[in-house]
C-alpha cells in the first residue's frame, strides 16, 4: 500500500478497471476509456460538420432525417466499430490464454492453510508482495467426496487456486454454487411432496432471472414451513433455524452474498495480503454453511443412463450415474424400482426413492465449452419460448427452449 494510504487527507483510489462493462463495448469507469472519448469525439464531429455541409446530390429524405442517418453512419463507422473489434481481439486473446497449459498446482488438503509460492519466499526484500498464509481451513474433511458435485466441484476450484486472488473468486463462487444447489434440492424435494412454495422462484425465472439473493430469499422464506413440518425435507429445518449463538445458513450465506456484491462493483482486493485478509473472513461463514448443509449427503444426485422394466418382478432396472463428489466422471449404480424414472435426467434420491431435479437442473450441451455441462435454470421468456441455463461449472449460458413449458408448470400463488 501507499505511505498515504492511512491518511484522512489522502485522495480517494481511482475506481478499478473493468474491461467492457458498458454495453459490453467500453471500459469502466468511462472516463478512462479511450475508445469511449473516440466515439464521443466522433459524435460531435459528426454533429457539427454533416448539418453544415452542402449537400452534393439532392435526397428524396426531409434534410433532418438524412442528417441524423449520416450521423449515426459515422458514428457507428468510426466510433463503435473500433471498439466492437476491441472486443474481438480481447476474447480472441483470453480463449489463447485459456488453452495455454498451466503448471498443475497440488491441492491443499481441506483441513490444511494453504502455503505461499515459492517465488514469493525467494525475494524477503520486498515485503510489500508477500502473502501471509490464509486462515486454517475446518472444511468438512470429506465434502469433496460426499456433497452434490456442483458443491465438490466448486471446492476442488477453492483448493486448488494459486493464489489469494484466485482463492477469494473461487470462494465467492462456491458460496452462490452452494446456495443454488441446496436451493434447487429442496425445491425438488417440496414440488414432490405437494408443496406449492415455488412462486418466488417462479417469478424470479420470468423476470430478472435467478439470482445469489433469489436463492437465500427464498430458503429464508421457507423457514415457517421447515419449523411447521420438520420432517418433509430432512434437516431443513436445523439449517434454517436461527440462534442466538448459532446462525443460520441464510445468515452465513447472506454474508458471502454481500460481499460478492461488494466485489462486483469495483471493491475488489486490490493486494495478496488484502484478499488473504478477505478469503479468512468468508472462509468461517463457508464453513459455517457447509455444516448446515450436510443433510444434503442423505439426498445424493443421480444421472440416470437406462430404464429396464421386468414384467416377471413387475419393477424396473435403473442404471444411473452417482453425480457426487469433484470427479468428473460418475460411477455407474444399479437400483431397483417400482416406477420408472426419465432417462438423461437428474434426479434426487430421496428418503421416498428418485425424485426428478427437472426443471430447475439439467444436462445441457454448452456450445462454448463443447460438451455436456451440468447446468441450472437461469430465466425463462414467455415472449420469445427460450430458457437459459448456466452452467455451474463455468457460469455459461445456454439456450433450452425445451425447458420453458416445464418451468411454466411451476406453481405462481401470489400472496
């Protein structure tokens, strides 16, 4: 940090960076973008100098429209164009840096402080670049194995980060990966049940989309119908239930909510030492809320691969994949059932046997990762008939168009 930094005198910090936050073609904040003051420029160029001009053909248009066409021709020729092919070059270059090969960084084991790189232990003169080690983590010890794989897969990313900055994305990440998949069990569990408690989730599909703080509204919602009937999800109601020396898992989660927002509008850390500081302080409320969550290990997910039925036993021979744990690929497991169940579904195994997870998670073909991705329902548009899922593992959006039909089912009880 700078001598002045601690000063009450001192000028605020310019605000961060961010690379085409303004209608996906300029930088953030505006008046530090080039290519902004290049199209304002050629706004007012254009504006002063085509009105005045003399018209060297006569146009079958009235003289304003022809002059506000010109204007936006220009203005789009030599002002949004270079920008738009700004943003070219600069996805062109992230995918070539994501398919760089990477050094392959040991993960840390969950119980264990992550240790400093090396280069940062071979220069002791610059104090200001070294990181100090980041709280001792007391992560369930198997929860990479045990939780919902969206959960283990988003842990693996947090042990494996490199460095504090990536550690506290990763944990930022986890959080609302969390928060999703306990959300979409539950609400899969209580749409088999009878329950009708979807409407916010309903809403928020055909409006702005699922959100982190549509999914803690909504489980902070359900709290009366947890403490009022404890037994119809399992757990449930230990998770929600708020003490005054233990919180519940809303309260954890609202945390890491807060401060995910805090990031997305320019207060990153800006320094190793501040983001150890800040991944210490969310790792607790991580913690806190993995424990509340374990229920989650008594209902594991499952991809169905084939659906047998046997006339003689009158039941059915499913073949699923255990979707539990970080690996990507999942073990096959046989079951017997008295009711047939969807094929290239995900399913919850219940107390009561399998209970589909559609329409709030599917197995969906991402165009930009070229595979099969594991993603949830984003938003919903009864206009044009197309859904959106994103993919818990990269965020992607995907089109479903199938989907919309089954989120409309949903149930919409206003009040």
């Amino acid at each position: 940090m700078h001598g002045n930094a601690a000063s009450s005198l001192a000028p605020p910090p310019p605000f961060p960076k961010r690379r085409n936050a303004v209608l996906r073609l300029y930088d953030a904040p505006l008046y530090r973008d080039g290519a902004f003051w290049n199209t304002v420029v050629w706004v007012l160029i254009s504006g002063i100098s085509i009105p005045t001009a003399q018209p060297t053909e006569p146009s079958k248009l009235p003289p304003w429209l022809d002059n506000l066409l010109a204007i936006i021709a220009m203005v789009v020729i030599f002002g949004v164009v270079p920008a738009w092919i700004r943003l070219l070059i600069r996805r062109r270059r992230w995918r070539k840096r994501l398919q760089q090969p990477r050094p392959e960084v040991p993960p840390a084991p969950l119980h264990a402080a992550p240790v400093a790189p090396a280069l940062r232990v071979s220069a002791p003169h610059r104090a200001d670049h070294a990181t100090p080690p980041s709280a001792p983590s007391a992560l369930p010890a198997d929860a990479r194995n045990t939780f919902p794989h969206p959960i283990a897969r988003a842990l693996r990313s947090l042990h494996q980060a490199p460095t504090d900055k990536d550690r506290y994305e990763a944990l930022l990440d986890a959080a609302e990966i969390l928060a999703i998949t306990l959300s979409v069990t539950v609400a899969a569990l209580l749409q088999e049940a009878g329950q009708r408690n979807l409407s916010l989730l309903r809403r928020a599909y055909f409006g702005k989309g699922a959100m982190f703080g549509t999914w803690t509204t909504w489980l902070k919602e359900l709290q009366p119908l947890a403490a009022a009937q404890p037994d119809l999800v399992a757990g449930l109601h230990l998770a929600l239930g708020d003490g005054p020396d233990d919180p519940g898992i809303v309260t954890h989660l609202n945390a890491l909510r807060e401060e995910r927002n805090r990031a997305a509008h320019g207060n990153k850390p800006k320094s190793q030492p501040e983001s150890a500081l800040r991944v210490a302080e969310g790792t607790h409320h991580l913690e806190r809320a993995l424990a509340k969550a374990e229920f989650l290990k008594a209902t594991p997910w499952l991809f169905t691969v084939s659906c047998v039925y046997h006339p003689r036993s009158r039941d059915f021979e499913v073949v699923a994949q255990d979707a539990t744990g970080d690996h990507p690929d999942f073990e096959r497991r046989t079951f017997t059932w008295e009711h047939p169940v969807g094929i290239d579904m995900f399913y919850v195994h219940g107390p009561e046997g399998p209970v589909p997870l559609s329409p709030f998670v599917a197995d969906l073909f991402c165009p930009q990762c070229r595979q099969m991705e594991v993603s949830y329902a984003y938003k919903a548009s009864k206009g044009n008939r197309v859904a959106t899922f994103k993919s818990f593992g990269r965020g992607h959006d995907i089109a479903a168009p199938h989907m919309v039909d089954d989120l409309l089912s949903l149930p919409d009880q206003r009040g």
